[in-house]
C-alpha cells in the first residue's frame, strides 16, 4: 500500500483527499502546516507528497525545497490556486513533478497520483548492495551474508544513503541532512548515536567493519584493506 503525505492547511481540502484517496486504496497522512508535514515526512517517509503552496509560516515551496534535500527522488506533486504561468514554472523547477491547480477534478488528481507512483518505482532499484552487504528496499530488509540484520526506519534510511554513496567521505551535516532533514535543529550528536548503532548490528556477527569514521569529516562506507 503507498503512503501518501498530503500538506495543506484547508481542512475541508485534506478531508476530501484523505477520503477519495483511501477510498482509492492508499494510506494517507495528513499535515495542515509546512512544519508537521516536514516531521510526518521524516518520521514515516511517504511514497508520494501533495503539496499546498500557500500556506502559513512556511510555505509549500520552501517545504518543497526540504523535502528535496532529504529525499531527491520522492514524487511530489504541488496542488495550488496560484495559476500564472510563472508561478507553474517556478514550482516546476523548484523540484516538483506535477503542478495541479485549484479548483481541479478528483479523477485527473488521481491519474497524476498513479502515473507518478509507476514511474518512481519503475525507476528505483529494489536492492543496493556492498561487500557482503545487501539491503531490499521492496521488503524494507537487511542481509549482512546469510544473517538478516533488523533496522529501525531511521537505521535503514542512513544505511541506505551510505550504501548509495560507497567509499565517499559524507559528512554528520551531510547525513543529518539526508536522513532526518533541516528541520531536526543541526544536532549532529544523533548522528554519532545512529551511525555507533548501525555498526553493532552490521558487526553482530564478528563481520568485519564496513563503516569507518574518518577524524575531523565524516563517515565512509568502504571494506577494511
């Protein structure tokens, strides 16, 4: 079942997408700010965002940018009264996939839904792999060898990040960004507590270390010489 997170502050608009989305078989979440939507997004990531622009306090466009810094691939689809031209192709080349304005028709809001939803996941590979080390992203599992290794939802995702980026140095800022977005603060303590974590469960079984800490720039994934 895809999640899709919906971003609006109109209530009676997240109502009426919520239901006809369920209805159509998906699981939806909802967020009536920029701020809850960003923490939904991190806390549960969906398959797919639909997004208001004009909203208060931070508006659909920087939360677009956010969600672009944590997540390049994630579709997202703006949903918006503001109908200029200019204001279509600044959406557009701000990151999202599909700009849909109000007042619009259920049905074409669900087809955009769909086509987008089949063209992401034809895109993504369904398993990314290093060394002895094997991740699933259609199961949402872990292998290290034969031993299934059990990841939280925040462990898989910055695995995930290491494993597409192998022997790259990436930085605390660089992880915090891509794994938890700018909205958790900079707090690049959690980083260390997540990545020490990541390298006991990837380590359980004696295997030799595939995570190193490079002093004074980050963090690499690479096989040990």
């Amino acid at each position: 079942m895809s999640q899709i997170l919906v971003i609006d502050d109109d209530p009676a608009m997240t109502t009426m997408l919520r239901r006809g989305l369920a209805y159509e078989g998906f699981s939806v979440a909802v967020a009536s700010s920029g701020a809850a939507g960003l923490t939904l997004a991190r806390q549960q990531p969906p398959n797919l965002v639909i997004l208001d622009i004009m909203m208060p306090g931070m508006d659909g466009l920087e939360v677009l940018r956010r969600l672009r810094a944590a997540d390049p691939q994630i579709p997202v689809i703006l949903l918006t009264a503001k109908d200029a031209p200019t204001d279509q192709i600044h959406g557009l080349e701000t990151g999202a996939d599909d700009y849909v304005i109000k007042p619009f028709t259920f049905e074409v809001l669900l087809a955009r839904v769909r086509v987008l939803l089949r063209r992401h996941q034809a895109e993504q590979p369904q398993r990314v792999s290093f060394a002895d080390l094997m991740l699933d992203l259609g199961a949402h599992s872990a292998r290290r060898g034969e031993r299934p290794i059990t990841l939280t939802t925040l462990e898989f995702k910055l695995l995930h990040i290491f494993l597409l980026h192998p022997n790259q140095v990436l930085s605390k800022e660089k992880l915090l960004e891509q794994v938890w977005g700018y909205d958790f603060g900079g707090n690049t303590n959690v980083v260390e507590v997540y990545v020490k974590q990541l390298r006991q469960k990837l380590g359980a079984a004696g295997e030799p270390s595939l995570v190193h800490t490079i002093r004074g720039a980050g963090y690499i994934l690479r096989e040990e010489s």
